[in-house]
C-alpha cells in the first residue's frame, strides 16, 4: 500500500496536485517560452550582440526535465520510505470493503 500523506494531512493532497500543475505551467509559458524565442531575446537581454539560436531548445529542455524527473524518481525509489499498513487484508471481502471505504 503507497503512502504519500498520512491521514491528519490528507487535505494537502489536491494542494499539492495543483500547485504541480501551476507550476508546470509556469515555466512550461514563462522561462521556456521566453527563453526559447530568438526575437524576445535579442529584445530583452541581446541587444549588442544578437543571437541566432535559442538558448534553450525543444529537444535540451526535454532532457533537462526527463533527467530531472530520473533523479527525482530515484531518490524517491530508494531514499524515501513508506509506511507499512498496520493491518494485512487477508480475504476479498475485505478488500472491497476496504476499496468501499476509499470511495
């Protein structure tokens, strides 16, 4: 059984979901976007010397992120531990219970 948050703190949880997406969002618009467009560049930042090529493109912002979210899910995988349920579920009955009382 995963555990992200224990039960007093339950709530966070769509906190947390939405804060991700902003986030996301954020930075997807924002620095990449900004940083991806020649003409916003030279604009803001290059105006003597004028570049040709974005400082970061499609393909290097995909790496960056899926080398990042690599190392994220290491670390979660062997640095973070779960909670061990204090009760096994030892029948199918139970279990639908269980789900029962989930939804």
């Amino acid at each position: 059984m995963i555990t992200l948050f224990s039960d007093e703190n339950r709530a966070f949880a769509s906190v947390m979901i939405n804060l991700g997406h902003i986030l996301g969002k954020f930075t997807s618009s924002s620095v990449f976007l900004s940083l991806n467009s020649v003409s916003w560049l030279n604009q803001h930042f290059f105006k003597d010397d004028e570049r040709t090529t974005p400082l970061i493109t499609n393909a290097g912002y995909l790496k960056f992120m899926s080398i990042f979210l690599m190392v994220f899910l290491f670390y979660l995988t062997f640095f973070v531990s779960e909670k061990v349920p204090s009760r096994k579920i030892k029948s199918y009955k139970e279990i639908l219970k269980s789900i029962g009382y989930i939804l």
